[in-house]
C-alpha cells in the first residue's frame, strides 16, 4: 500500500498499514487510537485482550466479525465494541482494502503495532516471539484467523 494513504509515518505489519494517531502517552493511559488500512483477504488470528475494550469503526470496505462465535459484517460508518475479556477476529471481505479506527482503553496497545513493524516477525514463523511481546501486553492468540473455507455463504 502506499505511504501517501496514512502518511510518511505509517508503519506496516504483514501487509497492514498502522498509524497511531492518538497514544496512550497523550491520554495519560486512558485510550489510543491507531488508523489502520488493511487488504482484502487479511485480518488476525482470533485473540483475546485481557484488560482493553476495543472499538472498530468502518471508515472503507467490509469486514466480517467473529466475536465470541457470532459473525457480522460492518462497513462504512459502523461500529463494533469489543468488550476486554472476550475471544474475537476480523477479515476483510471486500474488495478494496478496509481503513478503520482501532480504539482501544485503556491506551497502549498501540505499541504492540509498533514493535510487530519494527521486529517485521512473521506468522507462523515467529509466532514463539510474538506471543511473548502479546503477553506483555496482556493479549493472547487462541485461534486461527478467519478463512475462505469457513464463510457461511448463502448457496
């Protein structure tokens, strides 16, 4: 993706752009807010943050939701809440990328981004070094991501 859709400030992790654009240090730790612009097809491992709400909103594309065993899918000017706590994923449906704003309180979860780009780990190769950095911060992986063979299609 290009460097001009976030900015010269942007990082990126597996093909997905980050840009932090309010921290946990600006906020005195209350919440952080990151923009992310993520291909079609991406999306994480099903996951768990132990001590942070997370909050999606839609700026581009489709996402489906997985969150505790439901699925949905939002688009532009939707939300999804996160509550802490709760085993969760997404994948992008459409096909163009999703940009979305990723909230998280309390704050600091955004230098989880920051260290996954700077580190470039892989999955599933650095997955050992990557569930250390994730317990640091209070994240846990529990699942595949989302993929082509297991979307409910209406066939």
């Amino acid at each position: 993706m290009k460097d001009t859709l976030l900015g010269p400030d942007a990082m990126e992790w597996l093909g997905v752009r980050y840009r932090t654009i309010l921290s946990a240090k600006d906020t005195g730790g209350a919440i952080s807010v990151t923009d992310s612009v993520s291909p079609s097809g991406s999306g994480p491992t099903r996951h768990i943050h132990h001590d942070a709400n997370e909050i999606f909103v839609m700026l581009t594309g489709d996402s489906e939701f997985w969150l505790e065993g439901d699925r949905f899918t939002r688009g532009p000017g939707q939300t999804v809440f996160v509550p802490r706590g709760k085993e969760h994923t997404f994948r992008i449906v459409s096909d163009v990328p999703a940009r979305h704003l990723v909230i998280l309180t309390p704050g600091g979860f955004e230098n989880f981004f920051s260290e996954m780009a700077n580190g470039k780990f892989r999955i599933p190769e650095d997955m050992p070094k990557i569930e250390a950095i994730a317990a640091r911060y209070k994240l846990t992986f529990t699942g595949p991501p989302l993929g082509l063979d297991d979307l409910e299609t209406d066939q």
